[in-house]
C-alpha cells in the first residue's frame, strides 16, 4: 500500500464543483469524478429542469484556469486525508 497527500486533488476537485454548480450543472459523485479526471471531453450539461425539460446546454472546462489542471488519480486509489 503506498500512502499519498491528496490534498491538492481534493482542492482541485472542489473546485471544479464551484465551476459546475456555478454554471448550474448537476453531477452525481461518480460523473464529478470522470469530469475532474477529463473525461467525457472534459464537459457537463445544465438545464433540463423545470417545464423545459429538453433546453440542455453542455459547458466545457477549462482545467487549467479553474483547478490548475485534471485531477491526476485514477479512479481505483483509495484516498487517506491528513
């Protein structure tokens, strides 16, 4: 087992919740985890409530002016917080 500060993962995470929430978006956990990591081409969509339910519009991230960059774990780490 090898033991690892993650707390600049979990700065960056949290920040590209900012960014969501701030856009309106919505994640799961799991999604929030594929987006920090750059997947799904690195965007998220908003919208989609209320009475017009299909007016969606995807937001793309920008890692490097959001967080400083992707989150760098994959997603089979286990995490320890200091």
């Amino acid at each position: 087992m090898e033991h690892k500060d993650v707390t600049v993962e979990a700065w960056q995470i949290l920040k590209i919740l900012e960014a969501v929430e701030g856009s309106g978006g919505r994640l799961t956990i799991a999604g929030l985890s594929d987006l920090s990591r750059g997947l799904g081409g690195g965007s998220f969509e908003t919208g989609g409530g209320g009475k017009r339910r299909n007016a969606k519009e995807k937001i793309q991230i920008d890692y490097d002016s959001v967080a400083g960059g992707k989150v760098r774990l994959s997603k089979d780490v286990r995490s320890c917080f200091p």
